[in-house]
C-alpha cells in the first residue's frame, strides 16, 4: 500500500467504527503524519485526492471552517472517475448506450413511484426552453441532457444521480455525433420534443411501466436512427 492510501485507509477505518463522522475535522497534517509514521506531504497527497472524491472540503486559514472537514459528495467523486475512465478507455458507444439504459429505466420508474412535484417542474421548465425557436442542435441538445439528468434526480438515489452525471459526458459526445449525422434534424427535434413530454407526463401520472418504456424506446430509437456507434 502506498502511503497516501495508508492515509485513506485510516480515514475510511474511522468513518467505518464512528470515531469520525459527517462535518467532523480531520486531524490536522502533523498529527496524521506522527500517528500513521508518515510524511506530512503524503498525507496532502492523501487530502487532495479525497477531496476530488467528494469526500473532504478544504479551506485554508484558523477558523472554524478551516482544514480538511468530512462531507459527503457522492456525485462529485462517482462522476469524475467514471468521466475520466469513459474518455481515456475508449468505452464503445454501445455500452454508453446500455449503461443510459440501466440507469434511467430504473431512474424514471423510481420517480414515477414517488413524484417529486418540484423536481418535475424543473425537468419541464427545460422542456419549456428546448421549444424555443432557432435553438440549433448544441443548445438544444444541452437542455435536453439537463432534462434527463433532472428527471433520474427526482427519483432521489444520490449513486444513481452520480452515475448520470459520470455518464453525461459520454452519452453528450455520441448524441452531437448522432445530431450531425441526422438528415432532418427539425424533423428529429420534433419527435424528441413528443417523447420528452409523454416521459414526463407518465413520470406525473405515476406510470412507472410506461415511463420505463418510453425512455428505453427514446434512447434506443435515436441510437438506431442516428446512425452513430
């Protein structure tokens, strides 16, 4: 084990026997170096990577607020590794495809189940911008990733929305491919468009089958006629 990884070990051993807990400080460099016979600069080593993880907030200075203190982010960390992994993996659009599938099948039939009113509204506050005239394919299709991304949030899982906001990247990278290849794209925005609103109303209704239906047949049906992949 690497000595930053001692570092977490010792973090992940506390959190796991409650000697430390959410909003709780970390002891400061000094002390985790002479408790775990380190280097100081390993254990910044170790605070910096747990803070791309989402799970420590850093702050300079001697208040109250100061140090390295334990917060829970799981969309922060869960997103970035997952991003990173699909960008330098070369991941085929297929299994970002099947992943969208597993995560929002799931996503609206969850918040199909318990609707979130206000979540909603959200979801279709972006619905309402995407009918906007002259959008072009980019903006359009940025409101659209914020549509899905609100709508799997409504079902309330913080692991599930962090994978939909790990997969984001990828899944904005093979719909602009897709968008470019689309012979009639007015044609397309207009089906899009349809389907949106027919996820979203049966997410309102509390038809979780039909909601799950739906967005398999949209996310399939612009892979298919899209061409990319």
């Amino acid at each position: 084990m690497r000595t930053h990884e001692r570092v977490m070990a010792r973090i992940e051993a506390d959190l796991a026997a409650g000697r430390l807990a959410l909003g709780d400080r970390l002891p400061g460099e000094r002390v985790l170096a002479e408790q775990l016979g380190v280097s100081r600069p390993s254990v910044r080593e170790a605070v910096r990577v747990l803070e791309a993880l989402g799970v420590v907030r850093t702050a300079a200075g001697s208040g109250p607020d100061a140090g390295a203190i334990l917060i829970a982010d799981a969309a922060t960390g869960i997103g970035a590794a997952l991003r990173l992994h699909v960008a330098t993996s070369g991941v085929p659009v297929r299994d970002v495809v099947e992943l969208r599938l597993l995560v929002e099948s799931w996503g609206v039939r969850a918040a199909a189940e318990r609707p979130d009113t206000a979540g909603l509204d959200r979801a279709a506050a972006f619905l309402d911008a995407m009918d906007a005239c002259g959008l072009g394919p980019d903006a359009f299709l940025d409101l659209d990733g914020e549509f899905h991304a609100t709508l799997v949030g409504t079902a309330g899982n913080g692991l599930v929305t962090a994978m939909m906001s790990g997969v984001r990247g990828a899944v904005r990278a093979y719909v602009r491919a897709g968008a470019q290849a689309v012979g009639d794209w007015d044609g397309m925005e207009s089906r899009l468009r349809h389907e949106h609103r027919s996820l979203l109303e049966a997410v309102r209704d509390g038809r979780g089958d039909d909601a799950e239906r739906a967005v398999r047949a949209h996310i399939e049906g612009f892979y298919r006629d899209s061409g990319v992949g």
